[in-house]
C-alpha cells in the first residue's frame, strides 16, 4: 500500500497477498470483460469517480493509500480528507475496497486519521454500494455512498469523543484487550503489541496511548495494527471499531441499493 509521501505500509494476507501500488500505477490493472449481466470497474476509474465525488462534496484530499491483489482483482485504499469534523487532533478518513472477482462489492468505511501518531479508526458500520451489475451507474452509487460515509463520520466522532471521556482502570484495560485476543479479533503478537503499547505509552512515548480511557486503550490497538497489511487492516480495524462500540444506528453494515 502506498503513501503519496513516499512512505508505506506492509502488505500481507493469505487471501489477497496485496502489493503496494502508487496511484499513477492502477490504470494497469484492466478489468475482465464485462458481461450482459455484469459491469467489471477499473481501479482507475474507481479513484477516478471518488475523486470527483469526494470534491463535489466539498471534502479536499490530503493522501490516498492504495493496495492490490496479486490477482489484479481486488483494491483495497484509504482517503485522508478535510471536512467538516476533526481539528488539530485527527481528521477524516475514508476507507474502501471493491473486487472485479465477483465477490467484494464497492464497499466504503468511514474512518479517522489520528494525526499525533498516524493511526486509523474505522468505524463498525460499512457502506455497501451496489453490486457490480450491468446498470451500475458508478457516480451515482458513489454520490449516495460518500453522502452515507457523511453521517456515518459525524456520528464517528461523536462516538470518539465519548470514548475520550470514558476512563478505564488497569483491571478493566487488561480484560479488555485479553478479550479481544480470546475472541480472536487480536493474534498472540497484536495482543502483546497493544498491551505494551497501552501500559508502556510513556516510557515508550506513544501519547495517543497515554489516556486512560477508552480512546487511550483503542489507540493501543490501532497503533498495533500498523504491523497488519490493507487487505487484513481493514477487516481489522472495522472489528476493532465494532469492540469499541463504533457501530453506527446500531448496524454493523448498510446496504445502498443504487
């Protein structure tokens, strides 16, 4: 995955096996034939379409991410963008991901970008944009579902900031973060890497992880999921959003039928 500041992240799942990709390079990848029944999208096109539609809404692009499958098939990325949350702490962020393998729809998740450290939240909620039929009209179901990742991302950061101001004590932190790892949504080395990140934040001078609070303890696992690659990150971080109460109207997947 690839950062338009020359940084990167690493790539790595047994299902997609992503590459990092820069933005120039996804015109590239050129998608199947398309079918009576069926309408393939471009990864350059998609970037394309949500670039327009993330400017007609005002929203300005601050740094894009991108990552592909050793297929070709499937993209997975994420938008930094200014709008109307954030601040000096964090702004928004806009997580999406499609496939021309038949089976990843477009799919969008709103999100923020910690800025003291770099870390991303997403929230629990994804948007579904419509499959990829033949009567896809892409600018349309982006339209729809960036004014979707809207209020989802208002009600992210309302959701944020009672999180700030929920305080968790060691006791409570340590069954926290070992329930995540017996649930399975931590391995054995994120477990370790976030515990160490929340009850070592100052010798290791990780002040997102510092607060002890919800937002505190939530950092230390963001901050462990840097290690995890986009195809996985993504996955990781919506049941991440979801542990901690990151679900927006109470659902956990909205579906746009275009």
């Amino acid at each position: 995955m690839a950062e338009n500041n020359g940084s990167s992240m690493i790539l790595h799942s047994n299902r997609f096996r992503a590459s990092v990709v820069q933005p120039e390079a996804l015109a590239q990848y050129q998608p199947p034939a398309a079918t009576s029944t069926w309408r393939p999208v471009a990864h350059a096109e998609l970037r394309a379409v949500l670039l327009e539609q993330v400017a007609a809404k005002g929203l300005s692009l601050v740094r894009e991410q991108y990552g592909v499958s050793a297929s070709g098939l499937a993209l997975f990325g994420v938008m930094d963008l200014t709008g109307p949350f954030g601040g000096s702490e964090r702004g928004m962020a806009l997580g999406f991901r499609h496939g021309n393998d038949r089976e990843l729809p477009i799919t969008l998740s709103a999100g923020a970008r910690i800025f003291v450290c770099d870390n991303l939240a997403l929230s629990g909620t994804r948007v579904v944009l419509r499959k990829h039929t033949a009567g896809l009209n892409l600018a349309h179901s982006i339209s729809e579902g960036l004014d979707r990742f809207l209020s989802v991302t208002v009600k992210l950061e309302q959701t944020i900031q009672v999180l700030e101001s929920t305080p968790v004590s060691d006791d409570e932190a340590k069954v926290r973060l070992f329930d995540l790892y017996y649930q399975g949504v931590l391995s054995t080395s994120l477990f370790r890497a976030a515990s160490s990140n929340y009850f070592r934040a100052e010798a290791l001078q990780f002040a997102d992880c510092e607060p002890r609070t919800l937002w505190g303890l939530h950092n230390s696992t963001t901050r462990a999921a840097k290690a995890v690659g986009v195809s996985t990150q993504q996955d990781l971080l919506i049941q991440l959003g979801r542990a901690f109460g990151m679900v927006v109207d109470g659902g956990q997947q909205v579906v746009l039928a275009g």
